[in-house]
C-alpha cells in the first residue's frame, strides 16, 4: 500500500503504541501521521462513587504519559479525547462516529487503522464499530484504505474468534526498540512478564508476527477494506 496520510483511531492512550508502534517508529519521518484517541483510560479501575479528584489525577496523568510518548515517536499531530474509559458502550455510536468524521474531513487520510472487532475489550470493538460507521464510502467521504490492529492484553484473549492478520510491516531492531521504549513511558500500564504488555511480551509478539512473515520483527494487521481505482 501507498500511505501517505495515516489517521490511527484508537480508544485509550497507550493502544496506539501497542497496535502501531513499529509502525509509527518506521515510517513517521517519511509519511504524515495523526493520533486519535477516544476515551481517557483511567477511570474505569475505580469505583464509581470513587473520589473525584483522585480519579482526575490519573486522568491527568495518563494524558501526560500520552504526550510524552508522543514527543517520543515524534507525532505532533493528535487529538487527545477523555470520553469516560470501560463505559463507550454509555454514548452514541453516532456521538463517536461524528468526532472520527470530524478529524477525516480536517486530516483527510488516505488510510485508517484502528482496533479489531474481535478485542476483548469493549470500548475497543465500540471504536471499530464507529470507524465503519464514520468511513461508509461515498463521494465526499472516500478513505481508501482501513486496516485494524491487535493490542496485546485484549485482542489475543479472545478465544473464540481470533484476529487473522494478512498485511505485514517489517521491523527493524531500532523500531522495535521505540515502541518497548514508548510504551514505558506509561508507567502504570507496562507489567513485568508474562503480562502481554511487558517488554518480553511485546519483543515475542513482534517475533512471532516475523516469523509469519519472514522478517526478524515485525507489526501483523488485518485488512477491513483495500479500495484500488
């Protein structure tokens, strides 16, 4: 594929990195690249008559995390949105479609990655769902390319329909290196192995989509729709 303005739409801050890490690493001095995010992350591991103030400290500080991974893969360009984290599933389908149109029609990509529809997660399939939504093919709204991701900790715990990548990005060491690298800048979201989201888990992940492929590392995604004209 020929990308040339890429717009990664993802629920929460640090699945960018995980689903798209290597890519951004490889290609983010040689095509334009933007970051959406939907939801804030955080606030779904408290109660909810949790304090208020705590549960915006953390907010806060994930959104911080964000940012610096960011200056980090060296993306400018994003857009940081702190719907409440778990609980897509309590907006409009339409409310999210209409904030992904928004950025299509000011970013304009020729291409689109975002979650899979078999994620463990929720708001993950809710953001997939949107992006279908958001990108139905018309004169005025023609996106060429969407392609979704997988996030360790959710899309390889599904054990029923499991994601079945068929486009490869081929890594080199000094990406794979970038996304472990911008992945610790979230503390208190990287874990010590065999959590999916530790340093160990990333590398074996990334091997193991290399060996699919025939590369020493690499980033697996499933094509949702390729238009050629």
């Amino acid at each position: 594929m020929n990308f040339k303005k890429v717009l990664i739409i993802c629920a929460h801050p640090d699945d960018e990195v995980l689903g798209c890490g290597g890519f951004i690493s490889k290609f983010v001095n040689k095509i334009n690249i933007k970051v959406l995010v939907i939801a804030e992350g955080s606030s779904c591991r408290f109660e909810a008559n949790s304090n208020f103030n705590r549960v915006e400290q953390e907010i806060q500080k994930r959104n911080k995390y964000f940012k610096n991974a960011m200056k980090y893969l060296k993306i400018n360009k994003y857009n940081l949105n702190n719907f409440k984290c778990g609980r897509l599933d309590e907006y409009s389908i339409i409310d999210i479609s209409k904030i992904i149109e928004k950025e299509i029609n000011f970013f304009k990509p020729d291409t689109i990655f975002t979650h899979s529809n078999f994620d463990v997660n929720n708001d993950h399939r809710i953001v997939n769902q949107a992006t279908i939504q958001a990108t139905r093919p018309n004169a005025l709204n023609y996106i060429p390319n969407i392609l979704s991701f997988e996030v360790l900790s959710s899309t390889e715990w599904n054990y029923n329909y499991s994601f079945n990548p068929n486009y490869f990005i081929n890594l080199s060491t000094k990406d794979i290196n970038k996304k472990i690298n911008a992945l610790k800048y979230y503390k208190t979201e990287i874990n010590k192995y065999p959590h999916p989201r530790s340093t160990e888990g990333i590398r074996a992940l990334s091997m193991y989509r290399g060996i699919q492929s025939g590369f020493k590392f690499a980033e697996a995604f499933q094509i949702i729709r390729v238009f050629k004209s």
